[in-house]
C-alpha cells in the first residue's frame, strides 16, 4: 500500500498526526517518540513501515537531547555494556522483524504496550540495583532492550524502565535516554537498512515526519509547565491501552 501511494493525503495525514501525538509526549516526558508513533502508524500502515519511519524523527530529536547535559562521559563510563549490547540485540530484532509475520508481531506489540500501560499506571517503585549487580544487569538489559526495539520499535521496555530504576540525578537520565535512543536509532537504521526494510519512499516519509514531531516537542515543553505529571500521565497510558487493545484483537481476534 505504501510503496504505490506513498504520498498519499491518508498517508500523509497518518504520519503527520502519529509524529504530532509522540513529539508533545516526547517534549513533556523527554521520551516516547518510537513508542507512541509506532502503534498509531501501524493501524494504518503496518509495523515493519512504522518502524521505519521512526527513524529520521528520531535520530534528530534525540541527537538534540543527547548533547544536552554535559555529562557524557559519566554515562559511557557507567552504561557502555547497556548501549553497547542495545545495539547488538537490535540487529537480532530487525532480523526477526524481516522474517516475521507483521501482523503477528503488530498483535505481540499490542500485548507488549497493554501490559506497559497498566504497569504504568499503577506507577510502581522500581528497586535500584546495587552496583554490583547493576555491572552484570546492564548487559542483559541492554541486549534485552535492543531485540524488543528492533522486533517491535520500543526502547521503553525494560530500557527505559531499567535507566529510571538506577537513580540518576533527572537531568543526567534525560541526557542518558537521549545517548541511548541515538545509538538505538543508527543500529536499528542499520539494521533495517540491510534487512530491505528502509526504502527511498519510506525515508521521503520519515524525513517529512520531522516538522510535526518538532512542533509536538515545542508544545509538549509548554504543557509540561501547565500540566500536573499524574492527569498527563493517566491520558497519556489511557490512550496506549486503547490501542493496544485494538491492535492485539485485530491480529488474534479479527
């Protein structure tokens, strides 16, 4: 559908909208950018196109967040075996992705996403590990982290989860997620790439994706500072576990 109207007005009112909706998630909470663009592009596109359009948005808004903070070198030193088994397991995503059926995994996705909804919401108190085990935790959670994200286009399970959980001053952790959603996006931009599964219209797509998820970022900003976190927090997940239910029933159900 997309390779013979990949400009089309639904086309592009889709991913117009889906970056919009993940760019205000993304400025108010730092995060979310793959997360909530790909369920909403999937409904109308598919997960393997999805996945692929997140690419281009998400590479430049999380380069910006990555420079910002000025602890870089603390967070290599402290998370290298995480980034760098991210960007490992997430080849072993994409390959799974290319062999897989896409419906299937838009349904896997859909009970992945239900399931981060609820957990969510209820907002839990995740335990920080102690150093010693956090040296052989990173690894794992970071291998983890890559195959979920290129499978399903996610970082946020168990990534970002995993980086909250390790207490890191806010600023340092938003810098962290911007180093590690970077690194996420070139290896699953490779990944892709060498699988056939980035294509001239799809990158076209992906780069006309940037301006509504740069103005979703600038209002996100703004309503941050006029929202409390716990009504944004319950909209936000609200409208995830539709979706999520929706795409789960459509692929198991339907």
């Amino acid at each position: 559908m997309i390779d013979a109207h990949p400009w089309a007005l639904g086309t592009i009112s889709l991913v117009a909208g889906a970056f919009l909706f993940a760019g205000l998630v993304k400025g108010v909470v730092g995060a979310g950018l793959p997360t909530f663009s790909v369920p909403i592009l999937t409904l109308g596109l598919g997960l393997k196109e999805a996945i692929a359009l997140i690419i281009v948005p998400a590479l430049i808004t999380n380069v910006w967040q990555a420079m910002v903070g000025g602890k870089m070198p603390y967070i290599f030193r402290r998370l290298g075996t995480f980034l760098l088994m991210v960007a490992i397991g997430s080849w072993f995503g994409v390959a799974i992705l290319a062999r897989s059926d896409a419906v299937f995994l838009s349904g896997v996705l859909g009970i992945f996403l239900f399931f981060y909804s609820v957990f969510s919401l209820a907002t839990p108190q995740i335990p920080a590990p102690s150093a010693k085990v956090e040296k052989y935790l990173s690894p794992v959670m970071g291998g983890t982290t890559g195959v979920m994200l290129g499978m399903l286009g996610s970082f946020f399970v168990p990534g970002v989860l995993y980086l909250q959980a390790l207490r890191m001053p806010r600023d340092t952790l938003v810098q962290a997620m911007g180093i590690a959603f970077t690194l996420c996006t070139i290896s699953l931009w490779v990944g892709l790439t060498g699988n056939g599964l980035f294509s001239i219209e799809l990158a076209g797509l992906s780069a006309f994706g940037v301006v509504p998820a740069l103005i979703g970022m600038t209002a996100g900003q703004r309503l941050r500072r006029n929202l409390s976190e716990y009504r944004f927090r319950q909209a936000l997940f609200g409208v995830l576990l539709i979706v999520a239910v929706y795409l789960a029933v459509r692929a198991f159900v339907l």
